[in-house]
C-alpha cells in the first residue's frame, strides 16, 4: 500500500515538474508582430497562381500549399485568423459537372519509358462542381480568371460555364448573380492579397498568339479567351478592385506580372528541335525548292522585300535543325500567274519561342505517313510558337500592366511584390534555397510545375516569402518566413 | 504477486534515452538516489552492476534489489525563423533492474545482473519538420551479467563477468523531405529488428584503503549490436519505384560505448557517507548511423560522437534503523558535437538532481525510493548532416529538454 501511495506521488510530481518551457516561445502572443497590419481576416484574390493550381489541376496538396496559404499559416502567428480554402475532394485534380469530367487530373512525372516524362494521372476526378462549398472562403483565386472576370457578375454562374462563368468560381460563388469582388468586399477583410493580370496575357502567349491583341479595344464583348486584355481595361479594373477591397480600410499587398519568356512553357523546346541525317535534309531541301525559288522570284518583283525573302528560306542541314512553321506576320503572297496563294513558311530561330505542348508534338506524322511530319515536312501553326512580334504585344500590354499596379500599389499605399524580378531571377541562375537552387529548367529545376506554367510547392513557398517580405517591410510587420526546402516539387509516378 | 508485478514490467520494458547520447543511467534505486554514484558503495546487490568487484565485500548472505524507474521524458523544439514549434510526444518508458548477490565464502561471492543500460523513446507527431531525420525511435537493450568477485584480501577485491546484450530498434523516418505518393501521402521507412545479441564482459575492483574508505574503479566493455537482416519497410513510395523496394531487408551496427567508472566513498561517522564518481563513456565508437538496404540502398547518418564524461555525487544519512535518506547531484555532458544534434537523441550537457530514501520494512526487507530531475539549459543547436544532391541541409532550432524519473525497488538481504 505504501508503496502504490508513494509511486503515486512521484507520478502527480512528474507529471506537473515536467513540461520544459521555453524561455521566449515562438507561440506566444507578442513574440511576433503585425506591425500596422491586421491579418485577423486575411482575403487572397487572384487566379490560378492564388488558388494554389500546379500540374495543370487544382488538388489538394498544391491547395494546402498555395502562397495565400502558406501565409495565412504564418499570419496565425501575429494575430491572423481562420483561412478557409475551397479545397477539392482529392489529390487528384481535375473536374465533373454533374458526373460528366470537364477538366483533367494533375500531371506527373512517370519513369515508363526510357526518360521520364510528363503523363496525367490515371485517376477519375471526384470534385463536382455541383457540390458548393456552402461557405465563405478566403482564398478567392480562380483558376483561369483575367482581370475583368474577377468583377464580372454571373462569373460564378452553373449555367454559364463553358461561356461566361468559370467553374472554379462556381463551386464558391454566394449566388449566381455575384461577382468575386463583390463576395470578398461582403466579407470585409482586415487584409488582402492581390496577384491578377497574368492571364491577361499569358492565355494569348500560351496559345501561341491566336487571340487578338485588344489594346485600344474595351468592348469586354468582343474579347475571346484568348486575347490580350486592354491596359486601360486592366487599369480601370485594378483601382475598382482596390477600391472595393480598401473601403473599410483594409491593409493589402499586390504583386506584379512576371515575364511570360520566364516560364519553362516558353523555354523548353528549342528552337532547333529537329536532328537530321544528311540525306533526309537533302531530301526536304528538295521539298521545299520551288518555295525558297518563289520567293525569291517575288522579291525580284518588288513584292516582297530582300530581307524577308532571305528570311523565309527553308533551309535543312546534317544536325538540329529549327522547325518550318507558318507566321500570319509575314507578307500574304500569291502567285502572279495562277492566283494561288504562297504559304507564309519560315524557319524558326532563337528569338521564337515554341510552347512547351509542341514537344509532344513536333516530329509527329500526320496519318501516320513517314513523308508528312509535324515540324518539318509539315509546317507547324500559329499556335505551337510565339514570335518576336507577338512577344512584343505581350511584353507591350505586360509593361503597362505592370505600370498600373506599381502606381495603384504607391496610391494605395499597399505592400508591393515585383514578381517580375523574382521570376526574372528564378530564370537567370535560380534562387538558392537549403537543399539547392530553385530555376527555371523544366522539372529539373524544382521551381515550376510540370505544366511549365505554375510553381511547385517549393515555387510558391517562394511567393510566400517574397509576399511576407514586402508586409513585412510595408507595415513594420515580423512575419516569421518558411523555408522552401521543405515543401514538395515534381511529383513522381 | 511481486513477482508477477516485476515480470510484468520486464514484459513492458521500454527504455529511454535521457543521459548522454542514448545511455540510460537507471541502474538501481538505492545508487540512483545519490546521485548514480556507486563504484566505490557498498550498499547493496546493486554493486553487481556498479563495481562486480565489490560483491564480496557485502556482509550479507544473499542480497536481492529490483526496481524499475519509468522515464517521462520532454522535448520541445521551435524555430524561430520560420515560426514552427513541436513537442516530442515520448512514450513512457520504464528501464528495470534486477541484482542479486550470494557469498558463497569468505573468498568468493557470486552475482547476477539483469539491467537496461542503453535505449532510447522518442515519437515526434508524424511528418513533422524533422521527419526526414526521424518520427519516432524505439531502442532497447537488455543487459545480462553473470559475476563472480574474489575477495584477496581485506582491503582488495576483484570481480567481474561476461555480459549477454539483448537488443532491439525499431525506427522510421520519411525518406526526404517531399517525396509523397499520389495520395500525397509522405513516403517512409520502418527498420525494425529484434533479439540482436552481442557479448562482452565487466570487471571491477574494490579498494579499501582504510576503515572509512573505499576505492573503487570498474570497467564494461563496448558491444557492437549487429542488426542483420532486419525489416525494413517502405511505405507510400510512388508507384514507379516500388519494384526495388518489396521485401527489403537490412543491415546496420549501433555501438553501445565502453565506460570507465572511478570513484570514492568515505563514511564520515555512523550516518553520513559521501560518494564521487567518473565516469567516461567511450561514445566515439558512434561515428555513424549506417544502414545498408538489401536492394542496393544506403543511408549514412554521420554521428560523430565523443567521448564523454559524468561527474558524480552523492550523500547518504541514515536517520534511522527505518529511513535512510540519500541526495546527489550529477552533471552530464552530452558526447554530440555542434552541428551533430539530431532529433532522435537531442542531449546538450545536463543538470541532475537526485534523491531518495529506504525505508526498512523489516530487517531482511526493504523498499527503494528514488527521483531524478534531469534539466538541461536551453540551446540552440542543428543536425548538419543530412543531405539533399550532395548539399548539406541543416535541421534544428532551440530544444528545451527534461526528463522527470520517479524510481522504485525493493532489496532483500539474509
């Protein structure tokens, strides 16, 4: 008996004696500071990159590791409230609408073959977007959104999708007739984030330039999916949004646009794709003789200039060689006798830049003939490259969107991210981070998704820092940061 | 019923590492209370595992002590710079021991020891920070020391006896720091083995230089556990690797270090008596965590240990023919070194505190009571050596540790 009562003390003593306390503990109130700001309702608004989307889908571990996510987390620590995701059933990704898949699951990287490549998951999506989150979210990014959708009421809209909603916004929307804006000003946030404008030119670049360039234009009726968005548009939006978000007096942050030629989707295909043997080229030199002597002949009559004529001769050697593509800015030509129209052929070079998709693609036979291959035999079209001169819409329409948000972001006195350098950098030699350097090299280089457009984890821990930075520096905040080397990269099969 | 109560606990045994490295100086109630000191007390059967060499000396016929002391152990980290805090949530471990001793003449005495000197108790939530380096350990060792002990003559006595080691791990770790399955479940590995053995042997010697006296200095030797074969199972690999890892099995090597015991009592009347130990523990024997996969696989997890020293002290006042009290203090210093400090055993230098009483219930039998506080000073510390493309990638924060030990047992003399 004496001996229980005994060991029972000593029990009751190691129980209370025992928890070791810190002598500043990083969990207590004040260890951290939010400075001027207020994080206890934390709105993040933007697209794709704000929803936490990578590997060309929405699941959920890219969702828990979104920068809006990341930072909320860290914003726990300095007074930050709940961050409520509209998180999907899986780790799968992709989309049903009513049973029926309207997009597909993640990518990932499979060891099948002899080298690695990019396959989708063989997996059957189970987020429906009939099933509503039923509740008010603070990550409000939707996938694919440009600027003017974020105020676009009905953009939530079921009926709509395919046209003018966005499913994505669909399974959080308040109603049917609400806009983004309007629900994240309904939930009256201490603080927000803002990173949008991206797709504004990144859907036209992505697709190669087969939209327009609206600049000048802001019918929003006439824009299609693929067009590059008004700067004026763009301006007239982002003072609306920060308006509508500022109006309680909400403290924010926005970022900037990166450069599209930052992203692998651009950089990694070469511009000489194409090894050939020397018969082969002698071969398709042949082939394409009688254009390369067109030409010229037209050049002899005025009708198209020196320059381009050399320009637009096709010419195949032993080795790499760039691809044949069509280029809609070249000079329409016909012959003169019969009327019958000159294709506009040339030859890529290292100021285009062929998407990312064409890697699939390019060297592929059309009907399985050996004499007809993509690329080569067969010109590509507009959509697998971007020109110079369609860069330079893009980079055009980039820098006055980029202009607007810097001003907007000194106007409102908001925290400024220049996502434009930090990509830049990511593309010029990597940002280092404690297991190794974060580039741009597809897969390879740990930053960037296997869509070639969206970071990895570790991508957007990156983002995270660079946001936490700028409030913390904007608003004497003390947001502890997170360290990349912890978060997840390319997903192997 | 007793004996059901100690069979009991040697079913549940579960050792814990709260010493330097993952040494568990729990071995006996009536020592542990001063202060672990004893190479050179003679007390009690206890000295079986303290100093075979002074089991001779013992006046009594037979003496039998067991006890066991279940460790409450803590560990709390955080990381300041990324704002991240985690506590180790140990499960409750309970090293045993069990002494007798048997004069079989004037010359010779004979003993047995049964004790757990090594092991180790730590489970860190699951994918935690520092899940690449380990979510949970559990070692144990069971050490088995047959003695004998030569008396040659009233001031000197040897003794000493060949050591059975029985030892088991089991521990899993993420493999990295990111590799999932398409799940995004975190892949990881369990290595688990059991009834590994090795041998070695303990030697001592007493000196009683004069009445009040006494020297003592005792040696065990190292034993290299050799795990072979063992389980080693991967879990939530992605698909395209899992080829090369069904049925794995292992092979790795844990070094549980030699240690030197030197030490003196002096009785300074009929109730007091003070005791001083070193001790210096062998601990370079760890240089490396190595464990060698059947499919090819290895995975080197440098340790560096050094050597390291215990400074002993302890005092006993008999208040009574029923109570005996006992106090001591000892300072550990932890045989890591700077940048080596990996989750599993995170041991900066300690503070301990011991005390203690007997109670005699009758003059044959007796219960043990003890309690050791372990404190250790804050510290800032990393592990260095894990590795990502050949890079080394620092792990740690600030740890703030402590271990709590009530100890109970009994002794039994005729």
């Amino acid at each position: 008996m004496k001996n229980n009562i005994t060991f029972l003390i000593f029990s009751a003593l190691a129980l209370v004696a025992c928890e070791p306390e810190f002598d500043k503990s990083v969990d207590d109130a004040g260890f951290y500071s939010a400075g001027e700001a207020d994080f206890s309702n934390y709105i993040a608004l933007g697209n794709s990159l704000t929803a936490g989307y990578a590997d060309d889908a929405l699941y959920l571990q890219g969702q828990e590791n979104s920068y809006p996510n990341i930072m909320a987390m860290q914003f726990a620590h300095a007074g930050g409230g709940d961050f409520v995701q509209p998180l999907v059933d899986d780790n799968t990704g992709g989309l049903l609408a009513g049973g029926t898949k309207i997009a597909e699951p993640r990518m990932i990287l499979a060891f099948e073959g002899e080298n690695p490549s990019p396959v989708i998951l063989d997996r059957e999506p189970t987020t429906d977007i009939t099933n509503h989150i039923g509740e008010p979210v603070n990550n409000m990014g939707v996938p694919g959104a440009k600027i003017y959708h974020l105020v676009a009421e009905g953009y939530g809209n079921i009926s709509g999708v395919g046209t003018t909603a966005n499913p994505y916004f669909v399974r959080f929307a308040s109603s049917a007739e609400t806009s983004v804006i309007a629900d994240a000003a309904a939930q009256d946030p201490t603080f927000f984030s803002l990173w949008i404008g991206n797709n504004d030119i990144l859907s036209y670049a992505t697709s190669g330039g087969v939209g327009e360039d609206r600049t000048g234009n802001t019918n929003l009726q006439e824009y299609g999916s693929n067009d590059i968005t008004d700067p004026n548009v763009f301006a007239a939006v982002y003072k609306q949004m920060l308006d509508a978000l500022t109006a309680n007096g909400a403290k924010g942050a926005v970022a900037n646009i990166p450069d599209v030629t930052s992203i692998p989707f651009f950089t990694t295909v070469p511009y000489a794709p194409v090894p050939l043997g020397e018969a082969e080229a002698a071969q398709l030199n042949q082939g394409y003789a009688e254009y390369n002597q067109g030409v010229m002949l037209l050049a002899g009559f005025g009708l198209v200039s020196q320059e381009e004529a050399e320009r637009r001769q096709i010419s195949f050697q032993t080795g790499q060689n760039p691809v044949v593509i069509i280029d809609e800015d070249l000079t329409p030509l016909s012959n003169p006798r019969t009327g019958e129209e000159i294709p506009s052929l040339r030859q890529t070079t290292p100021e285009d830049l062929i998407v990312l998709r064409a890697s699939s693609f390019i060297g592929t036979t059309v009907g399985d003939d050996p004499q007809q291959v993509n690329g080569v035999s067969v010109p590509l079209d507009d959509q697998w490259v971007l020109t110079p001169e369609e860069q330079e819409l893009v980079s055009n329409a980039q820098t006055q969107y980029n202009a607007t948000i810097k001003a907007l972001a000194g106007e409102y006195e908001l925290a400024f991210i220049d996502a434009q350098a930090m990509m830049q950098q990511v593309a010029d030699g990597g940002i280092p981070f404690d297991g190794g350097v974060l580039t741009s090299v597809y897969a390879t280089g740990k930053a960037f998704s296997l869509d070639g457009v969206h970071p990895t984890a570790k991508g957007y821990a990156m983002v995270a820092n660079a946001f936490i930075d700028a409030i913390n520096d904007r608003y004497q905040a003390t947001v502890p940061g997170i360290n990349p080397g912890a978060y997840p990269d390319v997903f192997v099969k | 019923m007793k004996r059901t109560y100690i069979s009991v606990m040697a079913v549940l045994i579960t050792a814990c590492a709260y010493a330097g490295g993952y040494r568990v100086a729990l071995q006996g109630q009536k020592q542990l209370a001063m202060g672990h000191t004893g190479v050179a007390v003679i007390n009690s059967a206890e000295s079986v595992f303290f100093n075979p060499g002074g089991i001779s000396f013992l006046e009594k016929k037979v003496t039998i002590s067991a006890g066991v002391s279940p460790v409450i152990s803590n560990i709390h980290l955080q990381n300041s710079r990324y704002g991240w805090s985690e506590k180790a949530d140990n499960p409750v471990a309970t090293p045993f021991n069990v002494y007798a001793a048997v004069k079989i003449n004037d010359w010779m005495s004979a003993g047995i020891a049964v004790y757990t000197p090594y092991g180790s108790g730590v489970e860190y939530p699951k994918d935690w920070e520092g899940s690449h380096l380990i979510n949970n350990i559990e070692l144990q060792s069971i050490y088995i020391q047959p003695t004998v002990s030569f008396r040659i003559n009233d001031k000197l006595s040897i003794g000493g006896g060949p050591i059975l080691a029985i030892g088991s791990a089991n521990f899993n770790r993420n493999i990295d720091r990111t590799t999932t399955n398409a799940e995004g479940e975190r892949a990881n590995v369990t290595i688990d083995d059991s009834g590994v053995t090795a041998w070695g042997y303990s030697l001592g010697l007493a000196f009683r230089a004069t009445d009040d006296l006494t020297l003592g200095v005792s040696y065990k030797s190292e034993m290299k556990m050799k795990a072979k074969d063992g389980k080693a199972e991967f879990r939530n690999l992605p698909s395209t690797a899992l080829g090369d890892f069904d049925n794995t099995t292992f092979n790795a090597t844990l070094p549980l270090p030699a240690e030197l015991a030197v030490g003196a009592s002096y009785t300074i009347d009929e109730k007091w008596m003070v005791a001083f130990d070193y001790n210096r523990v062998y601990w370079d024997a760890y240089e490396s965590l190595d464990v060698f996969f059947s499919n090819g696989q290895e995975s080197h997890n440098p340790r560096n240990y050094k050597n390291s020293s215990v400074y002993r002290f302890g005092l006993q006042y008999i208040a009574s023919e029923r109570f005996t009290l006992r106090g001591g203090y000892y300072y550990d210093e932890s045989p890591v070194q700077p940048g080596y400090f990996a989750p599993e055993t995170p041991r900066n230098d300690s503070n301990n505190f011991t005390g203690g009483l007997t109670v005699n219930i009758s003059e044959r039998f007796a219960i043990d009571a003890a309690f050791l506080y372990i404190h250790f000073d804050e510290v800032d510390a990393t592990y260095d050596h894990y590795q990502e493309n050949g890079q080394n990638v620092p792990f740690g924060g600030t740890y703030k540790n402590n271990a709590f030990v009530p100890s109970i047992g009994v002794s039994y003399a005729f």
